[in-house]
C-alpha cells in the first residue's frame, strides 16, 4: 500500500495511545482506524440505501439481527479458546 505523510490535527488523546502503541505504532494504529471509520461510512452507505429499496428495519427484525450477532460472538469467543 502506498503511504504518504500528512499533517493533522489530532486530540490530545494521541498521548494516550502512543504509551499503549510505541511511536512506531502510531501511523499503523491511524491508518487501522482511518480503515475502520471508512468501512463503517460505507456501511451506513448500504443501510441507507437499502432502507430506501426494502424501507427501513423494524424492531423485531434489529432484535434477531442482534440476537444472531450475539449468537456469532459467542461462537468466535469459542473457537478462539479452542486454538
């Protein structure tokens, strides 16, 4: 992946997470959650315009969708105790 040095202006949070990282994490952590944030704007992309196709999620459909991811958790919790 291409890199390039930026400028930016960050909260003094930075403090924060350079302990936890070490200088040299803090570009890897930036760029992790600079990914994250970009995945979930695409996300919410696909929400939208989904809601606009099939009109928006009712609550018992977000109930069984939580309960499926909470059924998920329990089972990557699992696997990962396995290996």
């Amino acid at each position: 992946m291409a890199t390039r040095t930026v400028t930016v202006t960050i909260p003094e949070l930075l403090d924060e997470i350079r302990a936890e990282v070490g200088k040299r994490g803090l570009s890897r952590y930036v760029a992790e959650a600079l990914r994250f944030k970009r995945e979930r704007d695409r996300l919410v992309e696909l929400v939208h315009w989904l809601e606009g196709e099939y009109g928006p999620v009712s609550d018992d459909e977000r109930a069984a969708a939580i309960e499926k991811l909470e059924e998920l958790d329990v089972e990557h919790d699992r696997r990962r105790v396995i290996t």
